[in-house]
C-alpha cells in the first residue's frame, strides 16, 4: 500500500510549477511578441492564479 500523501502531492506540484515559472521569467526576457504570447497561454493552462501572473510579467491579455 503506501504512496504518496495527499499534501506531499500538491508540495511537490507547487515546487514544479515554481521551477517552471522561473524557467517562463528567464525565457521572457529574449522572447518575441509572438512567444510572450504561447507562454501567456501555457501560464493559463498551468495555474489557476494565471491573470495575476500574466499582469506581474508583462504579458498582455489580447486574446479576451
């Protein structure tokens, strides 16, 4: 039996959405208008708490 606790879980998704964002801050600073663009749509799909995100990178919301 066994695994992974429910609260390990969501930590260890928290940790990886960090990293990621990290990895999204650095890439935005070369990125095009087009690129910022992908990353504002991959931010959507990854977090909840996406449009506070988008605002504190710079990234504008054309599509709504």
């Amino acid at each position: 039996m066994g695994g992974i606790s429910n609260r390990m879980k969501e930590i260890k998704r928290r940790r990886h959405r960090r990293q990621k964002l990290a990895k999204f801050e650095t890439k935005l600073k070369k990125a095009t208008a087009s690129e910022k663009l992908v990353i504002a749509e991959k931010l959507r799909r990854m977090t909840p708490g996406c449009d506070g995100l988008i605002e504190r990178m710079g990234l504008e919301d054309r599509k709504r």
